[in-house]
C-alpha cells in the first residue's frame, strides 16, 4: 500500500509542426481533449517563452484558458551552450528540481516544445528524465512528431529506423557521414533519417545527391501537416533529374534507404 | 506547366493506440480535422477489415460519415508471410496497383493502420512506396505513434534513436541482441527502442533485467494515451528492486540507454 500520489503531473504536451508562421487550424493537428488540456494548465516549462505564449493564444480560440495568459507560470528550459549537440546533465538536480517545483506541490506541469513532442529532437529530455528520478509522473499526450510522420510519409522500412538529429555542418565531414549512413542503411536495412535547418535544407539536398549511391531511395518530407507540404521519394538519380528547389523556411525531414 | 493533377491522394489516417480495447474517446487521440477527414473517405486500404470498421464506426460517433459503412470500400493489405519480419516487395508492381486504383480514377484512398502511423512498424510502407512510384501524392496525417511518443516520454536522447521493431523470439538470441544493443546504446549515447507482443511483456522485462549492465537506464512506456497507461525510466538495478509486473494485453514499448 503506498499513499495516494498528491504530487502535480508533467504533462508532455504537443505543439504544432508549421512553428508558428502557417494558419494551420489547430484542431487540424492536435486532438481536442490535448488542446483541453493545455488551457487547463497553469504552469509550463517551454523552449521559448513567446512561441509559448503563442501557441497558448491559439488554444484559447478553441477552449479558453482557465486563467489569463499574464497570470500563466512559464518557465524556459536551460539553454544548451552554443554548438553542443545536447545540453550537459548538470552536476547536481538543482535546475531541474526548481522547474518541477509546481508538481512537487500538487500542480501538473505542461512541457512543450517548440514543434511537435517535447523530448523528441529537442532539449526537454532532460527534464523528463529529472520527474523520473523525483517520481513525478509523466504523460505523453497524443500529438505528432515529425520524424515519424516523415517515415510514414516516405514508404521506406518502418519496422527499422534511426534518427540521428543533425548532421555534421562542415561538408567534408557532411559527405563522408552521408557515405556512412547509406552503406549501413544498405547492409542493415534500416531507414536513416535526419534533419537540417530550413535555410540549409536546399544545400543538404545537394550534398545528398552529391555523396549517395545513385539507386539510394531518398525521402524529403518538406512543411509537414502544412496546406503546401509535400512528401516525395525517389531514386538518388530520380531527384538529380527532378531537379528540385526545397524552401528555405520550411522545415523538412530526410530519410534514406539503400 | 503540368497539368493539373486529377488524381486522387494517399492519406496516412492515424488510429489510435488502444487497438479498439480501450474506452478512450477519439478525440483525446486525434485531431478534429484527421477525423474529419476520415469520415469522408470512400476507399479504404487497411491493416484489417474488421478493425477498420470499427474505427469507422468511432469516427462516425463524431464525425458522420459521407456515405454508409456498407458502401464504403475496405480492401486489406496483402498478408505477410507468417514469420517474415516483414512482407517481400513483390516482382510486379500489380497488387500495389490495383490497390491504388482509386487514386488513379480521382478518388481519395485512406491507409490505416491496427495502431498509430501507418507505415511505422507495419506492413502499410510498400503501399506508400508504391504510391510514390505511380506519383499518387501522399500526405500524411497528424496522429500519434507510440515508437516517438515512448521517447518523449522516455527522457532518454531523444536527438539520436534506433527503432529496432521486434527482437528475435529466441531467449538466446535475444539476450546476446539485447546486450549488443546495450553496448551500442553505451557507445553512441544512442537510445535503442524496441517493441513486444504484449503478452510476452513480462518475459521481456525479465530477459532485460538479466542481460542489461545495472546501471542502464530502461524505460517502460505502458498503455500510451491509456487512462491506465504509465511510463517508468529507472536504472535496471532499480527495475530489479521495483519488482514491476507487466500487464499482458496492453503494448509496451522499451528503450534502453546505457
């Protein structure tokens, strides 16, 4: 027998993929028992404060906050140091235990992320790892990511995949991955997926054709859930011929199978 | 200049997580837009027949659909062979392309799948692949999966993941897989992310805990979107002295970080 569990839950709450600038309806993306949710919520730890005061307009269009938006607690994550792949665990708990104080006092607290699931691509891991270890309990709410999405998307092996965040920037070092990546998705079989920032993407896509074997099948799935969105795949040699321009504000997942 | 295109579109429908067991309303789960567009759709490819209508049957308590059920056409995808990790893309593109056929007349077409993504650790990816090569254009839905909703909830690195789909079923072959997996995981700061037939639940949790280091993170992702759902990270040391038990009907997803 233990005693009732009076400590707050993290909720992990997802955001929409369009990052704010597209006029997706919300309800096009996100169920409304998780859009109820959120205007439920009276304190979050968020990537950025002013996306998530954003997004928390856009819920109160469709079910209106249970307090005003001046009066909501927003926290922000620690921000990684420039250039680190990933935040550092710190030494101690401190930060973390600060921003799941709420919960410790029998709120629940929404994590959210810039675009899609919180911890996924992003630098809210850490902090669900810290309720964890407070046994604060954690609930992911249903919302999409884009990483599967873009796998559903592309119709390459979705039964064995790996997502490996950003590439390496410098394009020696860019290609040489690339090369790796499509010889072991060749010998394992197994899907390669990545991301690059929209300004880069047409430069990723160039460097893709340059380093992949020409019968490598290479997914782009560009704007997700976006009314201008597409997913394509095709052959290494198929988009040389295509010669296709990606956006450069639209965030865009690559997947590649050999 | 192309001509505009008169062909229909391959829309990934997401299904919830609950493989119809559940009592959980459709919309926590998914977005009023996706089921919108569920209830409009006249053709249908799907994991399974049955199943699907039920989902339909869900959809229509929101959502009314266009025309009745009985109209509606339902095909399902071929069959993989039993005991193949996954269905062998067959010679022809004929099977593929007959399913496709009503894109090629005009008319929208749903993919669903028993859970989540279509696509995403189900047999539904070489319909996509096919629908790419006819150029029917695919869109994808926004909905959950439980593979990256696990990770959220996970709080292990979520910037870089394998999914390994099913293990091998033999208790040899999966306990040297399982400690390969630890190493790996160890040696790249890689979570590795693997799935089970729920009634082998408890012998997994039991294979991990012998196989893993004590000091490996496990996470346990229970139920997802279930009111019963939950989702542990502990140490395997920890897990040990939990003396958690799994329930056997309900999916779990796994993922380890060493």
């Amino acid at each position: 027998m233990t005693a009732p569990d009076t400590r707050g839950r993290l909720l992990l709450m997802p955001n929409t993929l369009d990052l704010g600038a597209a006029e997706v309806p919300l309800t096009d993306v996100l169920a409304t028992g998780v859009i109820l949710a959120a205007s439920r919520l009276l304190h979050w730890v968020v990537e950025d404060a002013r996306s998530a005061r954003a997004f928390l307009n856009r819920v109160n269009k469709v079910a209106p906050l249970a307090q005003p938006l001046q009066q909501t607690q927003i926290a922000e994550l620690p921000r990684p140091p420039k250039g680190a792949p990933r935040p550092a665990q710190p030494a101690g708990p401190s930060p973390w235990a600060a921003l799941l104080a709420p919960a410790l006092a029998g709120h629940d607290i929404g994590l959210l992320s810039e675009a899609g699931l919180p911890g996924v691509a992003d630098p809210g891991a850490l902090l669900v790892a810290a309720a964890h270890e407070l046994g604060i309990r954690v609930v992911a709410l249903s919302g999409p990511s884009s990483i599967t999405l873009a796998i559903a998307a592309s119709g390459l092996n979705g039964q064995s995949f790996v997502f490996h965040g950003y590439l390496p920037a410098e394009s020696g070092a860019r290609r040489a991955r690339l090369r790796e990546l499509d010889a072991t998705s060749r010998q394992l079989q197994q899907t390669q997926v990545f991301i690059e920032t929209p300004y880069r993407n047409a430069a990723m896509l160039e460097t893709c054709l340059e380093a992949l074997q020409p019968g490598t099948r290479l997914a782009i799935a560009c704007g997700l859930t976006l009314a201008e969105g597409w997913a394509h795949t095709r052959g290494v040699a198929q988009w040389k011929a295509a010669k296709a321009v990606l956006p450069d504000r639209v965030p865009a997942v690559f997947s590649l199978l050999g």
